[in-house]
C-alpha cells in the first residue's frame, strides 16, 4: 500500500520531465507511440498494479491503462468502471489509434472489491467517483486512492483539473481532441516513474477526506 504523502505539483501543461536513471526509463515518445515501449523494471520484488477508474470503463479509463499498459506491457494493468458501458467508445479506439494503440480487445468491466484489493494503486478520474468508491467499496481504499487529474498534491477545493472531462461526448474531430487530451499520455508517464519509486510521491485521498464527504456521489 503506498503512503499519502504531500508532494510538489505541475499543472497539465507542463514540459519535458527530466528522468532518472532507471532499468528501462521511458520516454514521451515511447508514450506518444513514436519509439517502441519500455518494460517494467525487472527488479522489482513487487510490481506496482495500477487500477484506472472511471464512470462507464469506455472511455477515459481506457485511455489511462491503454498508455500506462504501452510503459509496462510485461506488468499488470487494471480499469474498471462503476457503472460500465456495453462497449468501448469510437472516440477513445480513434484517440489511441492515433497514438499508435490498438484497443480494440477491451471489453468494459465493472468495478468490484477483489480487483480493488490487487491494485497497488487506484486512479480516479473525478472526485464524485472517488466518493462512490470509498462508500461501495470501502472507506480503507483512501489510503491507496488517487485523483488522476492532479495525484500530487493535496486539493484545497476541487477545481476543473481533478475531473477529467469526458471525450465520449465531445463532437469535435480526433484530431483536436487527442491535441486536447495530449496531457494523459505525460500524466500517464508521471504515474509510472512514482509507481516504481522514480517519480513525485503521490497524494492519497486519506489526505483530504473531509474534501470528499461534501461531493454528491450521484453526479458525474
């Protein structure tokens, strides 16, 4: 189980981040699709196993564990959703396609207890679903529960950049929303390096619980 700690913040929009020295570092362009993908860390005793969650499994969770899976594809990675969807969405298949990711293999599983007790870590896509994860899924995964949007530092109030809007439903061309939702694929690369001890230390939702007592667990 990781430890909640505080840790330094960079918003979405940040810039080329400078890697340590690791077994097989990663870089943006092997995120983006443009090199060949990194394996895990050999030499680790217990791989990290992220878990990305989101409302339908469709979509954003998709994208999430589609890029940490091109990082790691030796490792584990998990998604689900709390009320999943019959299939994944056109959008995010187009999305990943563009980034050189085939997920046409994935089917939209729901979320439950034992897949949350083999993560190492969970990564949300809104605070509302962090909420309902917490209360259907027990309160003791705050400890190892993270905002995808921000996971480094503890929010003071919940703002537009710890809800990871929701391609599935924007009309625009592929073409402008993967420029749109170029982030995920750093964010994604950020997430990775902590994991395996390389990266910021990530901020738990144990940390910030009174936060989420006031969120509506029934909104989106």
């Amino acid at each position: 189980m990781l430890t909640p700690v505080r840790g330094l913040h960079r918003g979405r929009n940040t810039g080329p981040i400078a890697h340590e020295a690791l077994d097989a570092p990663p870089s943006i362009e092997e995120v983006r699709g443009s090199a060949a993908p990194a394996t895990c860390a050999a030499s680790m005793s217990a791989p990290a196993i992220p878990l990305f969650v989101c409302h339908a499994n469709c979509c954003r969770s998709v994208l999430a564990s589609s890029l940490y899976r091109r990082l790691c594809p030796a490792g584990v990675v998990l998604s689900a959703g709390l009320d999943p969807g019959e299939r994944t969405s056109d959008t995010a298949l187009a999305m990943l396609a563009h980034w050189g990711i085939d997920a046409t293999a994935h089917q939209p599983t729901k979320l439950d207890r034992r897949r949350c007790e083999e993560a190492s870590a969970i990564f949300v896509m809104a605070p509302t679903y962090v909420r309902r994860l917490l209360l259907e899924y027990g309160d003791d995964l705050a400890d190892k529960a993270y905002l995808y949007g921000d996971p480094f530092r503890r929010p003071e109030a919940f703002g537009p950049e710890h809800t990871v809007p929701d391609p599935s439903f924007d009309p625009r061309p592929t073409w402008k929303l993967v420029e749109q939702f170029s982030w995920m694929r750093e964010r994604t690369l950020q997430i990775r390096q902590s994991l395996i001890g390389h990266g910021r230390p990530l901020v738990a939702a144990s940390s910030y619980l009174n936060l989420l007592q006031a969120v509506d667990p029934s909104g989106h």
